[in-house]
C-alpha cells in the first residue's frame, strides 16, 4: 500500500479554508507558529497528538490531513477475518461483474455504478 501523503500541505490547505494563521492554530493546539511553520514546510512531523489536535482545532478528519479522504481506499480497521474476507470477496465480484457487463451499459448507467461502488467505498 502506497501511504504517501503530503500532510504539511494539507495542513495549510486546512488551515486557509478555516481562515486561521499559522498563530492562531498555534494558539488552538498549543504550540509555536514556528511549529506550524515546520509542519507545514515539511520540516518537522508532528507527533500523533499534535496531528489529533490540529485534525479538531481546523475541524477536519486526520484522513483529510493524511490525504485519505478522496482515496479508493477502503478502511477495514476493528474488523474480523471473516468480515475483511468478506469485503475482498466483494469486491472480486464487483470486479469480475463489472469486466463483464462493462460493454453491455450505457455510459450513464457505467458511470452510476461506478459512484454507488465509490460511495460505499467512501464510508
């Protein structure tokens, strides 16, 4: 799994949409604007904490900031064997399905499959 992320930008991207400065997160979290600074040039990670605070204080999910959220990722955390094997085996048909049926829908009709699948993904 491919877990690259650019959190320091997300955290600026955030941040901006909020309207906060880099003091007033600071402030929010408890730390320097220098801090935020390093985070968000890259400089620095923060550690898991800081990262759950900033995640609060700008009102966003650490899947935002982690660049998770638009992902075709799906989370099968606090799930059982059973239940993992489960969502595999679903999506192998989804897959094999889809191959198959591709050629006999509409654009439309593809293009709405396509966003119920990515919709349950996203949940």
């Amino acid at each position: 799994m491919d877990y690259t992320y650019d959190f320091g930008a997300n955290i600026k991207e955030a941040r901006k949409s909020k309207k906060f400065t880099q003091t007033r997160l600071a402030n929010a979290i408890g730390v320097t604007y220098g801090a935020i600074s390093k985070y968000e040039n890259g400089a620095i990670i923060p550690s898991l904490e800081v990262m759950c605070n900033i995640a609060s204080a700008l009102d966003v999910s650490m899947d935002k900031l982690c660049g998770f959220e638009n992902s075709s990722k799906l989370s099968m955390y606090a799930l059982d064997s059973s239940q993992t094997q489960i969502l595999h085996d679903l999506a192998d048909l989804f897959r094999e399905q889809n191959t198959r049926i591709a050629s006999q829908l509409t654009d439309e009709q593809y293009k709405m499959i396509g966003r119920i699948v990515a919709s349950f993904l996203n949940r």
